[in-house]
C-alpha cells in the first residue's frame, strides 16, 4: 500500500527527473527510519531516498559522502536532495550486495580489498561540517544498554539477579575501556556485508551517514566477524593480523603494538558490537516491527560466547550466556 510520504517522494522524483514516475520500486531497507526507492529519469535508475524529519537528517550522510569521495572511495553520487522534506535521489549502485557474493573462495579477496579501502575510511575524521562524533564512553555505553535493556528483559523476559548485575557492569566496564584505550580514527560503523557494493572494477560503499571518529578495530571486526554470516576463526584471525601489518606499513598503529595486544583490542571489539547489535535486533522487533532481524540474533550471541572462552576474565559472564541466555533464545526459535 502506498502510504502518503511515498507519494511525495514520487511527486518530488517526477520534478526532479522531468519523467513521469509509474511507481517506486521499494529497495530491501535498513536498520533506521530511513526507506530507499527506486526511480528512473527514462534512461538510468536512481535510489530515491526517504529519510523522514525529525527522525533523520539528510545532511550527516551527504556530508560524509563528500568526504569519501575526496578520499577516492566509491559511494553514490549525492545527485539531489530536499533537507526540509527528508527526500534525497542518489546514484544506483546496482543489487549486488557483497553478501550475497560471497562464498569460501572469494571472501578473503573480497575482504582484503574491503580492508585496503578501509584505511581510506579512517582518514576522514571531519566533514564540511566540522569534526565527526566521537565515540565516547557515553555512546558505547548506550550501546551496550541495547543488549539488556532490549534482549535480554523485553524479549527474553529475563531477570538477573544481583550477582548477575555484577557480571554484566564489571562486563560493560572492560568493553568500554577496551574501546577508548585503542587509536582513534575515522569509523564508517556499519561497515558490513549489507553495506558493501560489488560493482564491476571494485567495492562501493553505502550506508556511513553514522560515522564516527573510534576505535581502529570497530570497522574491521564489523566486516569479519559480520552478524549476517560466519566465517571460520582460524580465517578471521588470519585477515585480522594482515591487516595489522597493513595498518602498520601505514603508521595508523605503532610497530610497538603487538599481535596479542591488537587481538584483544579485536576480539573486546567485537564483542561489544555483537552486544549492541543483539540489542539493536531485538529492538526493532518489538519497537519497530521488524522481524527479518531476529533470525540473526542467534548468530550474533554465538560469537559472544566463542570469543568470551578465549579471556578468563569472561568466564562468569560466558557461562550466564550459556545457562540463561542462550537457552531462553533457543525457546523463542
């Protein structure tokens, strides 16, 4: 059913392309209140974006776009935009989406030339409109509020008991300073499978109108220990360590940075964005309506439990996953 917003997206297409718009074609959406469209002026598709005020702003992902594209990354042509209607038309980058490209043959390919992109990404620590967000210690804790707040008590119905509380505060302490204690760069964040484009010559990137200037290991283990598919660890950790190298050829981490050090900057790293996205997932089922993400909280919570057995420190809060948290997901599925 066409609703009324989509009809003034459309009626704003036709001016804006001069070509009479039979209908939008909706594109597989987000995460956010965002909504994206096809159209087409006669000769070429566009992605027409709705991105409804006041819940989102056009100017984050326009202004981002532009520094990208200073840095030679590919992302779409920003080619209008109307601010106080939240419509904005874009290059169309096609349907391939690097998820559904992948396959064991081709993923360290296709991440070793997403990672090489990635430290153009990290360059880009200000827009035309000034110093992007920081990542502080008050956003990633929100963050990590999502997992408890939205998974474990609205959707699991779970209660913690005090000593459980303990776990989870002294958990969420070490995330956080685990995160402000690495280098700080430029940080697409959400830099993943859904939000990479395979285009004939190269990737193309979408998506980044929430970066940010983080932790150097957020976008990396975005990318290889993705929510959306798996890959064997001995392979996650083996791109990991290679783009460590990479980062120090690149003086963006001392050579004094071990190996060991810049794994557990990695693996705390991911296990806070896998705590955040599990929340994120549960959230915009029960706020939003959103069922397709819950197939991939299951996914998400299994790389927090694989990750935690590998630091002792984590053993009281790994084995609540397992005797509480995990179970209670298995009686939803």
């Amino acid at each position: 059913m066409t609703d009324h917003r989509e009809l003034q997206l459309q009626a704003w297409c036709e001016a804006v392309t001069g070509y009479r718009q039979q209908h939008l074609q909706p594109v597989s959406g987000d995460a956010s209140f965002r909504r994206y469209f096809r159209c087409s002026d006669g000769h070429r598709s566009y992605i027409a974006v709705d991105a409804p005020p006041p819940q989102e702003s056009l100017q984050p992902f326009m202004a981002v776009a532009a520094a990208y594209a200073e840095q030679e990354l590919p992302v779409p042509t920003v080619v209008a935009a109307d601010e106080k209607h939240g419509f904005m038309l874009l290059t169309d980058l096609g349907n391939a989406l690097l998820l559904g490209e992948l396959t064991s043959s081709s993923m360290e390919s296709f991440y070793r030339q997403a990672l090489t992109d990635l430290m153009k990404v990290m360059r880009v620590t200000e827009t035309s409109l000034g110093p992007l967000p920081t990542f502080d210690r008050a956003l990633l804790e929100r963050e990590l509020a999502l997992f408890h707040d939205w998974l474990v008590h609205t959707h699991l119905g779970l209660q913690m008991t005090r000593q459980q509380q303990t776990i989870w505060v002294d958990f969420c302490a070490v995330m956080v300073a685990n995160a402000l204690a690495q280098p700080q760069v430029g940080v697409h964040r959400d830099f993943h499978s859904r939000n990479i484009m395979v285009q004939p010559d190269n990737l193309a990137y979408i998506d980044f109108q929430d970066a940010v200037v983080g932790p150097i290991t957020y976008d990396a283990v975005s990318l290889l220990r993705d929510c959306y598919i798996a890959w064997p660890a001995a392979d996650v950790h083996r791109l990991s360590q290679e783009f460590l190298h990479q980062l120090q050829i690149h003086q963006f981490v001392a050579d004094s940075v071990t190996a060991e050090q810049w794994q557990r900057w990695f693996d705390l790293m991911g296990m806070q964005r896998h705590t955040k996205a599990a929340g994120i997932f549960a959230r915009l089922y029960h706020r939003d309506g959103k069922s397709g993400y819950l197939r991939d909280i299951p996914r998400t919570v299994d790389y927090l439990v694989h990750v935690s057995a590998h630091y002792q420190e984590f053993a009281d809060y790994r084995n609540w996953l397992i005797t509480d948290v995990v179970p209670a997901l298995q009686e939803q599925a």
